[in-house]
C-alpha cells in the first residue's frame, strides 16, 4: 500500500474517530452566531416590505407559469430574483426605526460580505468519477456525525406521521436526490413503515444511490425526475415531498417554482431544508473540512456551499412569492446545529 493511502486509513480510523466525536456534540447546538441573531429583526422587516413590493406583479404571472409559458417563467424567475436582491440590499437606516440601529448597520456591512454565490466543483458533469464517489462518502460520513439527517428526518415527521394517522403506508420521496444520502439515512431509519423514493436528473448520481443500497440491503426507488414536473408522483399517490441540502443550487425563482409543484403534488405536504449562512458556521465547516476526509473537493464544496445559502427570512420570502399555491399552512424554522426548513402542510 501507498505511504500516502496507508497514513490516510491510519488518520481514518485513529483520527476521524475523535474528531466525530468532538462534531458529535457541537452538532446538539445552534452554531450559526450572534450576528445572525442580532440582524434577524431587521431582516422580517426587510422581508414584509419585499412581499408587499413585488407580490402583486408576480401575482399577475402566476397563471401563465402553471401553464409553462415560457416567457412568463422568465419574467418570474427575474422578479423572484430581483425581490431577493432587494431584500439583502434593504439597509437598516432604510427600514429601521432603532435608536440602535447605526449598530445594526455596522454588522449588516459585515454580513453583506458573507454571501457569494460560486459553483462547486461536483456541479461540473465532467468532474472525476473516483473524485465525486470519494467526496460524497466524507459528505455521508459529515451529515451522519454531525446529526444533519437527524435534523431533516426531525423536520420531516409531523407530515409522516399526518400521512400515518390516514391509515395508510406513507410514501416519502426526495427531489434534488444527488445520490439520495437522505433516501438511504430515511430507509435505515423508517425500515418497512414508510416507503422511501427518491429523484435526480442527474442519472450517474442515482446509479450511486442504487449501488449503495444494494450494499447496505436498502429498499429506496431511485428515479429522474424533474423537480418542476411531478405530475407521476401525484398520480402515485406521493404523501411527503422533500428537497434536501440542495436548495443553494437552485436559483431563488426556481426554488419559488418547486415549492409550488411540490405543494401541488404531494397529498400531506412538503418540506424544503438547507443550511444557513453564517460566519460561524463557515469558520466551523472551513476547519473541519480540512482536518476531515482530507480531500479538496469536500472543503472547497463545503464552504462554498455555505457561502451560496439562504437565510430563513429569504427562504420565507420564496415561499411567499411561490405561484399558485394551493390551500395549505407554510411554516420557516430552525433546527441545530446550523439548518433553516420551510415546511408545507396541505389543508382541507
């Protein structure tokens, strides 16, 4: 064996050990930071007069969207984009009335700095087999020990166990899959109570999945699914719709667009999960991503994936934008150690 490969399985089972260990029990706090906190206020106030500035032109559009027309998506996926854009560019001495706010106005000069929306290196198609399967495992590994499953399935249950209580055999199915990390955590942990499913349109990261859980003894459907089409997983009766660590790669009229079809097709509800941007956390996910794994890939992904998620006001301000929403109850919340959901619930 290599010098190199037998230092890495020495650091792998002497090493990695101590440091899940130490991840372990940060992951029980809230580790995004004060700053989040203290700026909080003035982003709700920020988010309400967003809605109320660009609802009534998106409303104009939302029926050209359901039916697909091109140009009235564009037009959209714009407006949702602007309305973003001027949430964050909302200063505190714009729509603040605190004594305090000069204060305010300081950490929203440094939290501006924070976002910055880059690709990751495992967006390219073209990037190495071996590399991506590497990656991906040191992700798994990360989200086992640091409770982020925990977290969604925590998020997830109240629409689980509104689709139990009908009697029926839930069906979870997750859209944005990657190589369905989640769809596997959720088999493991639901076993034969919930049918568990899970989408892509990215065929060579499912073929991932299905190798995996033929591994582990696993029953997850893998299939390509446009998150913008779901109209098969309504016809099959699909309880639970969730969108997964994905939501920073999407662009925020598109996630806008999801949220709507997920609603619209799922007979309980849905429900979106993502980190949340802070300084804290990337200063926690830029240290451990280097000591853990040990792999470029897994700490340039890693913290720019940080860098490109939303805030749960931004998220709260999507979701209120989304087209042609169908009668249901939208919740945002947070969930340690650094997680933002937006959960949908279909009402009578």
């Amino acid at each position: 064996m290599p010098r190199a490969s037998m230092l890495s399985e020495v650091l792998r089972r002497r090493f990695d050990p101590a440091l899940e260990a130490v991840m372990r029990r940060v992951s029980r706090r809230d580790v995004r930071g004060p700053l989040r906190a203290a700026l909080a206020p003035h982003r709700s106030r920020a988010m309400r007069r967003t809605i109320d500035r660009f609802k009534p032109a998106i409303a104009r559009l939302e029926g050209a969207v359901l039916r697909g027309e091109a140009a009235a998506i564009e037009r959209f996926d714009a407006l949702v984009a602007e309305a973003v854009t001027t949430m964050r560019a909302e200063r505190p001495s714009d729509v603040d009335r605190d004594p305090r706010s000069r204060l305010t106005e300081l950490l929203y000069a440094v939290d501006a700095r924070l976002y910055c929306d880059k690709p990751e290196l495992m967006d390219d198609p073209s990037f190495p087999e071996d590399e991506r399967t590497h990656a991906l495992d040191v992700l798994d590994r990360f989200n086992h020990c640091t409770g982020i499953y925990a977290t969604v399935m925590a998020a997830i249950e109240p629409l689980v166990e509104a689709a139990s209580a009908e009697g029926k055999r839930p069906i979870v199915h997750d859209v944005a899959a990657g190589h369905g990390g989640l769809a596997l955590h959720l088999a493991e942990r639901f076993g034969d109570r919930v049918a568990i499913e899970a989408s892509d349109l990215r065929e060579e990261y499912l073929a991932l999945g299905r190798a995996q859980a033929a591994e582990r003894g696993l029953s997850v459907q893998f299939s390509v699914e446009d998150a913008l089409a779901l109209g098969g997983l309504s016809q099959r009766g699909v309880d639970v719709i969730t969108c997964t660590q994905a939501i920073h790669h999407f662009p925020p009229g598109m996630i806008a667009r999801m949220m709507s079809e997920a609603a619209r097709r799922a007979r309980v509800g849905a429900c979106f999960i993502d980190g949340e941007r802070s300084f804290t956390t990337l200063g926690l996910v830029a240290l451990v991503g280097a000591l853990y794994g040990r792999t470029y890939t897994f700490y340039y992904d890693a913290v720019t994936s940080i860098r490109r998620m939303f805030y749960e006001e931004e998220l709260a301000l999507v979701a209120a934008l989304a087209p042609g929403m169908p009668k249901v109850r939208v919740e945002t919340g947070i969930a340690p150690p650094s997680h933002v959901f937006v959960r949908i619930t279909r009402e009578p």
